[in-house]
C-alpha cells in the first residue's frame, strides 16, 4: 500500500481503489506502473452519479425500495457531517415503481432551493412516503428551509429529520455487491397521519393563526377610536376577534399536547395532567366570547 500510495498520491488511492490484490506471477495482470495512465483513462468518463436498488423490508415487514449513489465517496465531502431525511407522503402500490411526476418535480424544485450545499446521498421508498436524504454540513439550515419550502408548496407536505447515523458512508465505492446472505432489514420511523402532519403545522406556525384575530382586533379597536358612533358595533367586532383568537390559541395548545402524546406518551400523560387543560380553557373562552357577541348583536341594539 505505501508503493501505491507513493505512486499514485493518497487522494487517488481512497478514491479509486480502496484496496488492491497483487499478484507477481499471473501473466494477463497490468504492471504496476500502468496504475496510473488506467485510472486516468478510467476516471475521466466518471459522472459521480452511479444509482443502485436494492429491495428489503423495514423492522414493521413493509416492503422498501433503498435507492442510494454509490459512487458518492466521503473524500469528496469533507465538511458534509449531518444526514438530514425529508419525508414526503404519497401512497405507491409498487416501491420500486416510478415516483408520481408530482413528487420529482417537488425534489427538484426543493434541490435548487437548497443549493449546492447539498448531496442527494439515497432514497427510501416505501408505500405510504418516499425519504430523501441529503448530506450537508449544515443539517440545522436544511432543515430550516425545507420547513419554509413545505409551508409554501401546495399539496406536497414535507417534514426534516435529522438522522443519526449517517448511512450514506456505509455505501459507495462503486460496490457492485448490494445482496447479502441474511438481508437485513432497514429501520423506518413510522408514517405520520394527515393529523400529525396537520398539529405539526400548527405547532410551527402559531402566528398563522394568531395574527389574524390580533390585526382584526386591533382594527375594531382603531374603528372605535376614530368613529364614536360606531363604537357598539366596534366593541362587538373586538369581542369577536378576541373569540377567534382565543380558539386559536386552544387549537395551537391541543395540537402542541397531541404531538407530545404520539412521540413521548408518559411525558404526554404527565404534561396533559399538568398542563393540558389550559387548551379545553382556551377553546371554552373562546366560544363563550363569540356566543356573547352573538347575543349582542341579536339583542343588544347592535
């Protein structure tokens, strides 16, 4: 190995070759000296792009389609030490089918927001969600913005996870050999339901929901302010706002208490016996403060 490396250099070595056998005896083997020109010729077609497919089932007996590049090789990327997966649900009655042609666009458009601080390392696909992984060295960022891209994106919900072990340095090298005698079998988080996608959003983006009722109460109040006569009807529109507002607020507590019983259930049993019923509160004075409005305009002269 030191005469390879003295040869070549030791970036080619971790590059090209890994390992190699000698053999000083064999007639058709390529001499030593010629190492070099071949895997200049050879590495001059190479397009860094070499994806495999191997089918396996997960820890729950799904069958998953692991699609990975495995001509990536960790020398190329350094800095990039964060896996970050993004899970986007859509249901596939084959996993090693075709992606849906509205799911690649979605990965193409999310690639160039991220930019070029990224490598698409592997695919998982199962029937209920498609996780793409990325490698970077900045997990915390991509996370961030595939947060921002979902939010914005109609009708593609997608979720950042950051994973642990970074599988993508267990493949590459060109390996040709994907089978194993005993496949095993790939860990998958479970699937979440359009109610967790949904108290996740929540969970998010609270001023989503909150800046409406504030600005409208806000408005109610400058109407007041500015028109005396209209300050009955003002004060209406203000108890209406602060209804709205305060639903709001419940629902955002609710959803907070119903991701927290999904992921972690004895903190969540222990956080809905501390907590959880300021969210009921909520959502109690809310609906009181809209049925007083209600009554008022009925009945109140409004």
């Amino acid at each position: 190995m030191e005469a390879l490396v003295a040869l070549l250099g030791d970036d080619d070595v971790e590059r090209w070759l890994g390992s190699l056998d000698v053999d000083p005896v064999l007639d058709s083997a390529s001499r030593l000296a010629e190492l070099g020109e071949w895997l200049h010729r050879a590495s001059a077609g190479a397009t860094r792009n070499r994806w495999l497919t191997v089918l396996r089932r997960n820890q729950r007996g799904e069958p998953i389609a692991f699609r990975f590049n495995a001509a990536l090789k960790r020398i190329d990327h350094p800095a990039a030490h964060d896996v970050v997966a993004v899970d986007i649900p859509r249901q596939l009655d084959r996993v090693d089918a075709a992606e849906p042609a509205a799911i690649m666009s979605a990965i193409r458009d999310l690639e160039g927001q991220l930019g070029q601080s990224i490598v698409r390392a592997s695919e998982i696909s199962e029937p209920s969600r498609l996780s793409v992984t990325f490698v970077t060295d900045d997990g915390k960022a991509v996370a961030k913005i595939v947060d921002r891209w979902s939010a914005a994106h109609r009708g593609i919900w997608a979720e950042a996870r950051i994973v642990e072990a970074p599988e993508w340095f267990t493949f590459g090298h060109g390996a040709d050999d994907t089978e194993t005698e005993e496949p095993v079998a790939f860990t998958t988080p479970r699937a979440s339901t359009p109610l967790e996608r949904r108290a996740r959003w929540i969970e998010r983006h609270p001023w989503r929901l909150i800046s409406g009722p504030l600005l409208a109460g806000a408005a109610a109040i400058a109407l007041g302010a500015a028109i005396p006569d209209l300050a009955t009807t003002a004060s209406v529109l203000f108890i209406v706002a602060f209804g709205v507002g305060a639903i709001a607020v419940g629902v955002y507590l609710l959803a907070q208490q119903y991701l927290l019983m999904r992921e972690h259930p004895a903190l969540g049993c222990l956080w809905l016996i501390v907590h959880g019923w300021w969210g009921i509160v909520m959502l109690g004075v809310g609906l009181f403060a809209l049925l007083v409005a209600v009554l008022w305009f009925q009945y109140g002269g409004g």
